[in-house]
C-alpha cells in the first residue's frame, strides 16, 4: 500500500525503485556472505514475478538465519584497541502509530527521530557520506532517505535511481554489504547489521571495491514493524574520530 500510494502522490515508477535492488546487488557481489551475489539489472527486477502489486520478488528482502554483534566501550578501552575509533554523534528513536486509520502510507516514523538524531549531532544530511539503510522492500528505502532529509517528499525515485546508492558511483553509497535486499536478514532483525557495516565504512575496513572514500561521517536507518501501519524507527549518526 506505501508504494502503490506513493506512486499515485508522487509518480514514483518501479523501474526507479528497481534501482535499490540494482545498487545493493552490485555491492552484494563483493561480499562473500551474501545469500544473493548476483548483479541484476532494472529489467530483472520488473520480470521477476509480482509478490504484491506494485512490489516484485526482487523488491523484497531475503529470508535468513544469521545475528550480528558490538561491542560499545570506554573512550580509555577504545584507545588501546589500536583501530580507528568510531564515535556515537547523535541517536533518536520515534513510533509511528495507526491513528485510527487517518495515517499518510507516505511516511516513516524517521521523519520524527531523523531530524532528532541530526539536531543531537548538530550536523545535516549533506554531511553523510555513507548511510545504511534497513531494506526490508525498495519502498522502504526510498521513504526512509526522503524522511531523513536526503531530498525532498516525493523526490526520492529521482535519489535512488541510476546508481546514485552506488559506491564509487553516485553521491550517497548505501549498503555497501547488499543490506538485507541481498545479503542478509537474520530473524527480522536488520539494524545491528546495518550498524556493522558503518562501522567497517567509517574506520576505513569495508570491502575495498565498495569503500567510500573519505567516509568520515555514517547515519544508520532501521524500521522495526509494519511500514503501512504502525512500527518504530530509530537514527544513528556515528563519527569516525581522528
């Protein structure tokens, strides 16, 4: 229902939603762990069977097992790590409720802790170079990137689309591990690894044909429950320090 509502609102297309899909396979083919390694192309996307109109197979994420873990230390441990440090700038966390049904399809809950998270760090979106995004379907993406103020609402099929969440490509890499689009979706629970993988961009430790360059400053994305109806959001903005 969000895609199909934001496709009558805004004019978003499939074939610009596709280009998430496309973006985390080109990245999921440098990573060894993903369950899909295999790139696609936009035409691929669009022929593989509907699972919900407008929603194609490959706009949804993989099914897995798997876990993922951080550990969060005193500055004074950090120091003695010998690795690059990797400083927590801003957090927020917001729910977004059904209202009794009177709910616009068209946003998240991180309109509410993006701008939160932003204001804590007291930086903007143009200062992110990397952001990890939690992939649940394309759709998800795209409304997550316009409520976190990386364009405008209704402008985010322009965003995503032609490899602008490409590595080495566009201007704001996305999920350099294939997210949960392709690599991985352990048990419904897609942030701690979101997280992992800015952690690996910020300290310069991502695979080196998806590395970002200069990537300094990393926001984190994650949904917990249903787009369409009610579920939480939270916002990290992490730091690489030195």
């Amino acid at each position: 229902m969000c895609a199909m509502r934001h496709m009558y609102e805004y004019g978003t297309t499939s074939d610009q939603l596709a280009w998430i899909k496309v973006s985390a396979s080109y990245h999921a083919q440098y990573n060894t762990h993903a369950l899909l390694q295999e790139v696609v192309s936009v035409k691929d996307v669009l022929d593989s069977p509907v699972i919900a109109d407008p929603l194609h197979r490959l706009d949804c994420c993989v099914i897995t097992d798997g876990g993922g873990a951080l550990i969060v230390v005193n500055p004074d441990v950090a120091n003695s790590l010998k690795r690059p440090k990797v400083k927590i700038l801003g957090a927020a966390s917001a729910v977004k409720h059904q209202m009794g049904g009177r709910v616009d399809l068209t946003y998240s809950a991180a309109a509410l802790s993006g701008p939160r998270a932003f204001a804590e760090a007291g930086l903007k979106p143009a200062d992110v170079k990397y952001v990890s995004i939690y992939d649940s379907f394309t759709i998800t993406v795209l409304i997550e990137l316009e409520d976190l103020g990386f364009c405008e609402k209704g402008r985010g099929g322009v965003l995503v689309s032609d490899g602008n969440l490409m590595s080495g490509v566009g201007t704001l890499p996305c999920n350099t591990d294939g997210g949960s689009l392709c690599n991985n979706h352990p048990a419904n629970r897609g942030g701690i690894t979101r997280t992992i993988e800015a952690v690996r961009q910020l300290r310069g430790e991502a695979n080196p044909a998806v590395q970002v360059k200069n990537c300094d400053v990393a926001l984190v994305q994650a949904i917990g429950g249903s787009l369409g109806t009610r579920h939480g959001s939270a916002t990290l903005i992490l730091e690489r320090e030195g």
